[in-house]
C-alpha cells in the first residue's frame, strides 16, 4: 500500500474537477477564508478556521502533486527478468485494454491525462496508437470535469521515434502497478508566415496495467522495432 500514491491521485482528482472556474482542491480554502472574515469573532469562528486549514492542506496537496505529475515511476529493470519467458504476441490491430498516463490529443488540442483508461494496439505498419476514451466524472457531487475532455484522445508513436523503453513501477493510487516509461519524439508541423516547419519534441507515455503479463506483452511488442537505425535511439532492457 502507498499512501504518497493515494495523495498523488487525491491531487489529480481535485485539480481535475470543477466548481465553476475554479478546481475543487481551492474551493474548501477560498470559504474558510471567507468565513474567517465575516465570522471569525463569532461562535462560528473555529469552524472556519478549521475549514480554512483543511483547505490549505487540500490546495498544498494538489500544487504539490502537480508539480510531480500526480505520478512518480521507480524504475525496475529486474521486473522484466521476473516475467513470463513465453507471451502471446500482440496481434496487428489488436486492443490491449491499459491505463496511460502522459500527453494525449485530438484534433489540434492537447491534454495531459493520468491513469486513463485506454486501448493499446499495433497496426500492420508497426506504427502504436494509444486510444483512451475519457468520460465526464464527478466528485463529491457537486464537483465534474470539464466537458472538453469527454470523447476520445490519442497518442500516435511511429517506430523509429521511439527513444527509450523502460520497466518499472507506477505509484498513484494506493497500490503500485507493473509498468512501462516510453519516451518518444512528438513531430507537429508549424505554421509561420511563409512556410511550415516540422518540429519533433521529446514527450514520455507512461502503460500500466493490473497483469504484469500485460505488460510483458507490450514491451515485447514495442522492442520489436529496436533493430530499426534511428540515432540516439534506446531501449531499456533490451
């Protein structure tokens, strides 16, 4: 059990969903506070000051957790070597049901996204395509996620822009789960006033699942491609 994974999901949950324009972990502190000026000399005193401290520690935990990504990835190269010898391949146009955590996109938007539901698969091109359906969710009733983040995101990996493949651990939530760390080259095109450029930028997926079997099937899958000559290209374990 993790309690700092179990903080790190509590942060994401409330710096995701919304009352209003503000996220929820804000919300306790900004009425303690209010509280504590119109009643602070009242019998009403202590409890909005007992509420303006819960919200400090809410609005500490979400900033905090931010700042790490509301994840953190220990590396275990020793988890490979403790799975299965024999997988089934992944099949082109498969899907693996995963949770990812990392920059996902749709259209000329851009969101980051933590622990998502998602469907892993290869295509017949080698190229990997990471599809998470993301709903509208609530918390505490009153709080949801915004409506711009309902419908489907995607992350598209193409072989040779593959950097590095690493096993490890995941920690949010209160219970680690086996994973991979895939770092990749991200290749937009921008527009300038007389002509578009390509720019590749370095981005990291994070593929967990509850099987380590799961896993193992996955990293099989995308070392694959290890032999293709891309420069600077790496693969952890091999």
């Amino acid at each position: 059990m993790s309690l700092w994974g179990g903080l790190l999901r509590l942060g994401y949950r409330l710096g995701r969903h919304r009352i209003g324009p503000l996220p929820l972990g804000y919300w306790p502190l900004l009425i303690g506070a209010l509280g504590l000026i119109v009643a602070g000399r009242t019998a009403a005193g202590p409890y909005a000051l007992a509420l303006s401290v819960t919200g400090l520690i809410l609005a500490g935990i979400m900033l905090i957790a931010r700042r790490q990504g509301y994840i953190r990835f220990r590396p275990d190269e020793s988890l490979a070597a403790h799975l299965p010898p024999d997988v089934a391949p992944i099949e082109a146009d498969e899907k693996i049901p995963i949770q990812v955590t990392g920059m996902l996109r749709v259209r000329n938007s851009r969101r980051y996204f933590v622990q998502a539901g998602t469907d892993f698969a290869t295509m017949e091109n080698r190229e990997h395509i990471a599809m998470a359906r993301i709903p509208v969710s609530r918390m505490w009733l009153m709080a949801k996620s915004s409506h711009e983040e309902e419908g489907w995101w995607y992350a598209f990996v193409k072989p040779a822009h593959i950097r590095s493949i690493q096993t490890g651990w995941l920690c949010h939530g209160l219970r680690l789960r086996p994973a991979l760390k895939l770092v990749y080259l991200h290749r937009q095109l921008i527009e300038g006033k007389k002509e578009t450029k390509e720019v590749d930028t370095e981005e990291t997926l994070y593929l967990s699942a509850a099987a380590p079997l799961t896993i193992h099937r996955l990293l099989e899958d995308l070392v694959r491609d290890a032999g293709r000559p891309v420069e600077h290209q790496q693969y952890v374990p091999l």
